[in-house]
C-alpha cells in the first residue's frame, strides 16, 4: 500500500514537472523553426524546416552577444558584492553588540517593505544628477547592498556557535581573518541562495537597465529580448533564440548552487 | 565551487567580448567646407546643403526610435555623408516601454534631441517638443498631414504616411470558389455574397473555410466603417462622443448578418483573424497596411491580394474609413541649442527629400502624405497602397482620441458576438462608459479639418 502511495505521488510530480517542462522545451525547440512553422495552426511540435537563421539574427541585428556579455558582467560584480556586503554586515548584526543594533536591523527589513517602484523615479534623479546616466556604476552601486542578502545571512550566521569565534579569538586570529575564514566558509548555503536569487533578479531586471542605459552596445539581455516585440508584431523565432542563449548561465549558477540552495533558505526560516 | 564558477564566469565572459562585434567608432571631422558643389533640392520644403553645420565643429545627437531603423540610417548616412562632422546615433527602443523611459528622459538636458513620435503620446510629449523650423506654409505645399497637426500656427510633428484599411483576400481560396477579379466586391451586400461563395462547412454544418473572419478586427472597423454613412465620431463640438449611432448600430447588425444569417464566420473560429488568414483557414480578412509585414514575414506562402474596402452604394460615400497617422521626428526643446539646430536641419534635409517618404510608406504599408511621391512607381507597385491610392483623400482622421474609446469597442464585439447581447442596448453602454472614461479628457476631435468636411 505505502508503495502504491509512492508511486502515485511520484506520478503526480512527474504531470507537474512535464507541465513546467514543456513550454520550456517548445520554445527551445521552436527556436530552430521559422516563423512561419512557429505560428502555423497544427504545426508539429518538431521543426519542419529545421533552421539556425534566428540564432545568427539575434546577433546580426542586435549584437546579442555583447549584450549577453554586459548581463553577464554586471550580473556577476553585483551578485559578489552583495554576497560579501550582506556577510559583512549580517556578521556585526549577528555576532556583536551595540547600540541599536535592532534598531538598523529593524531599518534593514524596512527597505524590502518598500515597493521598488516607488523608489525608480528619486532613484533615476539622482543618478542624472550625478551624470551617471549610460553608465553601469548606475546599475551596479545602487544594488551593492541587499536587504534580503543581509537578513539571510544574519540569520544563518546567528546559527554560528559563539564558542567557534570565541576559540579563533583565543588561537590569536583577528576579526578580519574569523570573517574571512570562520564565517564565510560556514555560511555557504546561505551564500548560494543569495548567489541564485540575486543573480536571478539582475539577469531579468529590464525597468532599471532600460531606463539608464541608453547606448545600444551597453545595453543589457533583458532589455534586448523586449526589442523582439515590435508596434505591429513579434519577431518569436528571434525571441526564442535570444531566450534560449540568454538561460545558459541562470543554468549554470542554479545548477552550481542548487545542493545547498534549500538548505540555506531554510537555514534562515527557522532561526530567529 | 565559488573559485570554479567565478573562473567559468570570467571565461565566459572573455569569450563573449571576443566575439561581440566592437562598438561603432565615432569618427567626425571638423567640417571646413561651406560650399559643397550641391544642388538645393526640395520644392516647397527647401533644403540648401552648402553650408556648416554646428560651424563644422564635431557633434553627436541621438535619435529615439522604436523600429525602422533601416530606413532612418539610409537618411542618416546620406546626411553625414555631407557633414563628416554631425553624427546622429539612433537608439532602438522596445515600442510599449518607449513611452516610459522617453518623456523622463526628455525632462533634463539629457534627452535625446531626435526622436520618433505615436499620435497616440501626443499629451505626454507635446510638451517637450520644439516647433520645426519650416514655414507652416511651406509644410502645407509639400504635405497633405499637416494641417491637423498645427497648434498656435506652429507645427511640432505631422503625419508622414497614412495607415488604414482595406479588405485583403486569399487569391487560392479565391479561385477555388470559382471567382475572378471581376467578382472584387465594391458594396458591402456585393461583400456578403462572396463571402458566402467563399465559405465551407464540414458534414456537421460547422465551418471550415471562413469566408470572412474579422475577429479581433471589430474595434478598427466599427470606429471607421460608419463614416461611410456620414456619421462621425464625434459631435460638432468636437468633445463629445457619438458612438451610439445609427449608422454604427447599422454597421453592427451587417457584422452581426454575416456571423449569424449567412454563416460566412463565427465569433468561435479562433480569436485571431490574421492567424487564421495566414493559416489559409480565412478567405478574407479587414486589416491596416501592418498587415503586408505580417503576412510577408510569418506567412510567405500564402497567396493574397488586396481590395478597397466596400462602399454602402456604388458611389464614393463622405468618407470611406478612418486613417491613423505615421509621425514625423520630434525635437526636443530642452536639448542643448546646438542640438537642437543640428536636429531641425537633419528634419529638414528628410522632410525635402522623395526617399524617406517613400521608403517608410514602404515600410508599413502607409501612404505617404507627400503629394510628389503620391504616384511614384514603387508606391503604385505596392498592392495596400495602390489600392488605398485611388481613393486617397477620402480618408479621416479623427484626432488621437483617448484609448477608452477602442478599449470600450472591444468590449462592445464581446458583449454581442459571445455573450449575444442585444446590439441597442450594448452600444447604448459603451456610450455611456465612453462618456464616463473620458469626462476629465481634454481631446479635441480632428474630424473638422477632414477634406471633405463640408461636402
């Protein structure tokens, strides 16, 4: 009977992970047809006509290939720095007492409360003031510090016995080297779900980048995959391509971080 | 593991940049030479290119636009193919965010001194606009699209080209049905009967081949077709809606006869016209001139033609449809001044050239409003705008009116052809939320500046 109940659970995750899978292997698949198969009503799920013309359209028209680059260039500074600003700090928060700690603390959580919507206009003022615009420390320093980084790892570093520090202190290491060496490497589950999260967040974020970047060749993926929908129509072999590149590294940093992933968010749920 | 994928990282990177093509170099030259041995060229619109620009000195404005880049670069090479010192750089934008990003940008000195301009952002942009720096009289001599555009005698953009319907029909189907060129309907009854000629049904009665499918299209016709009738879309004012209408009421009822007296379509026959068309399942279908593109891009197979839209009777009635207009460039008055004169000289040296009006008419299937292009061969050539050609200035405009209006529309074709609704009383609604929608809007209807207003 028990396995009987197995089996049916693993039937019924198996309809859900086909029904999340699909569209994903269709777009894929559809990526090698031509526009005229991909719109076709009846069409066959394989290619017809099997074509590699809308991956070379992708980057003869747009230079899709820099653009992956420049995501992928700010995705990766902004994602190692918050990793370390949000240890950094989750470790004073976590590990030292001072005056209003909580107070910060409690600061820290009130900026995830805040609809990042309401701050894009003081935010985009402020960066043409600076004469920012078009650049990427734009994109980069207002993203140094995260919220959510630093609440994960507080709670994660909390979960740290005292007595781990207090006997590194004792063998003569300084605070800089107990954060180098004693905290960093056990925070690595936290540290990958923040690396997975934040590098997620910056490989899609198209408002931002949009708003500030005006080059064409500074531009960044998310934005490019938009330039596919036009007035009067959708180029969707073009998008299927761009799409399919654009997922490679979201791939590769899920894939590299995925064994400690749930560990380190659920690391953060129950300590408090 | 961090080491490992930081240094996959980095070398994914490098190898991205090494394959990226390297960014357009900027190189301008100072400009010493006035007298370029050209002509003057322009008729009404004059442009004279033996002069400095910015006084030769190298300078870089940006152009905004959100497609038909290919047909800007064309003007923009030939322009500094005269000034070696001007660079114009053209920012493609994705279209729906352009209107976001745009008027932020246009508010400091930042923006963009070119850009192209949708009638339909007319409020969110026209206070950011400079008024070009060509005679009004000139523009009026050279452009039919002018006059609707002017505002305190001065003219900030105007339309190009003119988009807008016509009847466009599968030329297989067609002759399956036993039909010739000679059977192009010109009235809307003549319309039905090909309709049902092109119509097929399976064993059980439902459709397999729809004779005419203008799902989706509901919206773009019923705000059109009525002027037919003389009925116009506005009241006399110019303020006030009138879209509960007897001639839009009877517009609807022939809709609602084709669908359900003569079966040539159904509400249920796909939500997308142009797919069904292109999937050769529609025999004809009402589209805008975009639809060449379409059909050319997605559907290359698919055989088609194009025929004026039907008439109540055999004679040209007050106005055959509604138009919408193509814009030209938009300068922006808080760019530097220098700016400013280099964006007001490259839209003149566009707008007194034949190219750019024919290529971006072209472009889209619209007919372009300059009158010494109006007969150019390829523009003869072009089926859309052929046929939209023997026509032309029947055709209106009413203005950029406010979005509840289609919005509304589509509710309209809603309420009546899925939840079949009484046509009266739907149109009734739609009036009054129309009315509601557009109580605090400022819109002045263009309808009075229409050729034939008066007639």
């Amino acid at each position: 009977m028990k396995q009987v109940k197995v089996i049916l659970f693993n039937l019924i995750l198996l309809a859900f992970s086909i029904l999340t899978v699909v569209p994903f292997v269709w777009m894929l698949v559809s990526s090698f047809k031509p526009n005229s198969e991909i719109v076709k009503i009846g069409g066959s799920f394989l290619p017809d006509t099997f074509t590699i013309q809308n991956y070379i359209n992708v980057q003869e028209r747009f230079d899709f290939l820099r653009m992956f680059g420049n995501s992928l260039f700010v995705a990766v500074v902004v994602t190692g720095t918050v990793i370390y600003t949000s240890a950094i700090v989750g470790f004073a928060l976590a590990k030292y007492t001072f005056k209003g700690r909580e107070f910060i603390f409690g600061m820290i959580l009130g900026t995830m409360m805040i609809p990042w919507a309401v701050t894009i206009i003081p935010r985009y003022d402020m960066i043409v003031n600076f004469g920012w615009l078009d650049s990427y420390i734009a994109l980069i320093l207002p993203s140094i510090f995260s919220g959510f980084g630093i609440f994960l790892l507080r709670q994660n570093i909390m979960t740290i016995p005292d007595d781990v520090i207090e006997a590194a202190r004792m063998d003569g290491a300084t605070e800089w080297y107990i954060f180098h060496r004693v905290i960093l490497p056990m925070s690595r589950n936290a540290i990958s779900s923040i690396a997975i999260f934040q590098f997620l967040w910056v490989w899609e974020d198209f408002l931002w980048p949009y708003l500030i970047i005006n080059t064409q060749s500074k531009q960044l993926i998310a934005v490019g995959l938009k330039l596919f929908s036009g007035q009067y129509g959708t180029d969707y072999g073009g998008l299927f391509a761009a799409t399919a590149i654009s997922i490679i590294p979201v791939i590769i940093v899920y894939v590299t971080f995925q064994k400690r992933f749930i560990a380190g968010i659920s690391g953060a749920a129950v300590k408090g | 593991m961090f080491k490992k994928l930081w240094i996959s990282m980095l070398v994914l990177l490098s190898v991205l940049v090494a394959c990226s093509g390297g960014g357009a170099s900027n190189n301008l030259t100072k400009d010493e030479t006035p007298d370029k041995g050209m002509e003057v060229f322009g008729e009404a619109v004059m442009f004279n290119p033996n002069k400095l620009v910015n006084d030769g000195e190298p300078i870089t404005i940006e152009l905004w636009t959100w497609g038909a880049e290919d047909v800007f670069q064309k003007q923009i090479d030939a322009y500094k193919e005269i000034y070696p010192n001007v660079d114009i750089k053209t920012v493609v934008n994705p279209w729906d965010e352009m209107w976001t990003k745009l008027p932020l940008a246009l508010q400091g000195d930042d923006g963009p001194a070119l850009f192209n301009i949708h009638n339909s952002q007319h409020d969110n942009l026209i206070n950011f606009l400079a008024p070009y720096d060509i005679p009004l009289a000139d523009l009026q001599a050279d452009f039919s699209g002018v006059d609707a555009h002017i505002i305190d005698g001065d003219i900030h953009y105007f339309d190009i080209g003119i988009m807008t319907g016509s009847i466009f029909y599968n030329k297989v189907l067609w002759e399956e049905a036993g039909l010739t060129e000679e059977d192009i309907p010109h009235t809307w009854e003549e319309f039905a009967l090909v309709a049902k000629q092109l119509t097929k049904k399976d064993d059980t009665g439902s459709i397999i081949q729809a004779g005419y499918n203008f799902n989706g299209d509901y919206q773009a016709m019923v705000l059109g077709l009525p002027y037919q009738q003389e009925d116009l879309l506005f009241s006399e004012n110019g303020q006030n809606i009138n879209y509960d209408s007897e001639a839009r009421l009877a517009f609807t009822e022939y809709l609602h006869e084709l669908y359900y007296e003569h079966e040539v379509g159904s509400p249920n026959f796909g939500d997308d016209s142009s797919q069904s068309f292109g999937n050769g399942q529609s025999a004809m279908v009402y589209k805008w001139g975009w639809f060449q593109g379409e059909l050319n891009n997605n559907y290359p197979d698919i055989e088609w033609g194009v025929f004026q839209t039907p008439f109540i009777t055999e004679e040209i009635p007050f106005a055959i449809d509604r138009y919408n207009g193509e814009s030209t460039f938009g300068i922006n008055k808080n760019a530097p001044s220098a700016e400013q004169e280099v964006a007001q000289d490259f839209v003149r040296f566009v707008l007194a050239g034949d190219d750019f009006s024919v290529d971006y008419a072209l472009l889209n299937s619209t007919f372009p409003t300059k009158y010494a292009v109006a007969n150019h061969a390829e523009i003869l050539s072009n089926p859309v705008l052929s046929v939209l050609s023997e026509n032309i200035d029947r055709y209106m405009w009413p203005g950029p009116f406010p979005a509840i209006i289609e919005t509304v529309s589509g509710q309209v074709f809603q309420e009546i052809f899925y939840n079949r609704k009484d046509i009266e009383s739907v149109l009734s609604q739609a009036q009054e939320d129309i009315e509601n929608g557009m109580s605090q809007s400022k819109f002045i209807s263009a309808e009075k500046n229409y050729l034939h207003y008066n007639d």
